[in-house]
C-alpha cells in the first residue's frame, strides 16, 4: 500500500516541480548577439596610437543572432552610439553605450567597463562587459568588443553577446524544490529497508 501512495505521491511533486519551475524561474534573459560596422574617430589624442577616446558615426547592424535576428541586416538598420572616453572610462557607465529601435522592441547596452586589448597607431581593439536591455526582457549581463582601423577609412566594428546564466531565484526554486524530495527519497528508503524514521 505505501509503496503504491509513494509512487503517486512521487509523481504529484514531479507535476508541481515542473508546472512551477516556469513560476519560479519568469526570468527572461536575453540571448543571442549583435555586431556593428560604421565609422570612428579617435579622440584625446594626435591620432589612433595614443587616442583615449572615440567618437561615432554612421553606424548599422551588421549581424544578429538570438532575439536580435529579427532586426535587418545587414546595414539595413541605424544604430546610435553615444561617444565615449576608453582610458579612462568616461562617463563610468556609458548608459547607453547603443541603442537600436525595431519593431516596436529597443534595444540598448550600457558599457561598465574596458579593457585595452591592443593599441597601436593603425588598430584598437577594446572589451569589456556591461548590461543588455530589451523591452520584453530581463536586463542581462554580456560582454562586448570593439576593433577598428585605419585601413582605409576609420573603420569599426563592435559586437555584445549575452553571458545569460541561471537567474539566482531559479537557482533558490531549485534548491528549495531538491530538499523535500530528498526527504521523501529518504523515507522511500528506510521503508524498503524496514528502518523507521
């Protein structure tokens, strides 16, 4: 009799695990990518070698992936940059570093922080991590990269990809789920082996 009550009492917390874990885990983090291409001036200094800054113009979407790949690429769509100091971060966050309006959805990034990953008189390359938003969207944390050259025109291009993890309440729900089955495991197990609890 217990055996048989177990096992439906088993399948009961199953249906209320997985018809509450959407409950608790409502987070919906962003995914996927989006890249750049446009032109850049470097600012705060006598050219791209000794720059501190840069400053934006004629940017588009060049590619997209995720929630992002409904918007048109590429160069179909306008993008803004907000103009920025790299060394140091100016203004510390750049909020919003982009932004892209379609379909009704915005999209942005705020920039919190930079790293030089190299820097010479004809390349830079930066990266660093920030915030994504989207409207229908939990903010979520992504990292980005810029890399622009003098070939040519001065040329850019930038990417932010979503580091979407695990939300911390999922993680809770989870937990919180784990320890009542791990007590009715338990006495599942001390009745097979005739020990009473």
């Amino acid at each position: 009799m217990f055996r048989k009550n177990s096992r439906g009492l088993l399948v009961r917390l199953a249906a209320i695990v997985v018809l509450a874990f959407p409950l608790g885990a409502s987070a919906v983090p962003i995914t996927g990518g989006i890249g750049f291409s446009g032109l850049f001036n470097p600012t705060g200094g006598t050219g791209l070698g000794d720059a501190t800054g840069i400053s934006f113009s004629n940017a588009f979407v060049a590619t997209t992936s995720g929630i992002y790949a409904g918007i048109p690429a590429p160069f179909a769509t306008v993008a803004n940059f907000t103009d920025f100091q790299f060394s140091p971060l100016a203004p510390d966050p750049v909020d919003p570093l982009w932004t892209v309006s379609f379909g009704g959805v915005d999209y942005s990034f705020s920039l919190e922080d930079v790293s030089v990953d190299f820097q010479d008189n004809n390349e830079l390359n930066l990266s660093g991590s920030g915030i994504l938003s989207a409207t229908g969207f939990d903010d979520t944390a992504g990292t980005w990269e810029f890399s622009g050259n003098t070939a040519g025109t001065i040329l850019f291009s930038f990417s932010s990809i979503s580091a979407a993890a695990a939300s911390e309440p999922g993680i809770l729900f989870l937990l919180a789920m784990g320890l009542p089955m791990l007590g009715v495991a338990r006495r599942i197990n001390n009745n097979k082996t005739g020990v009473r609890s």
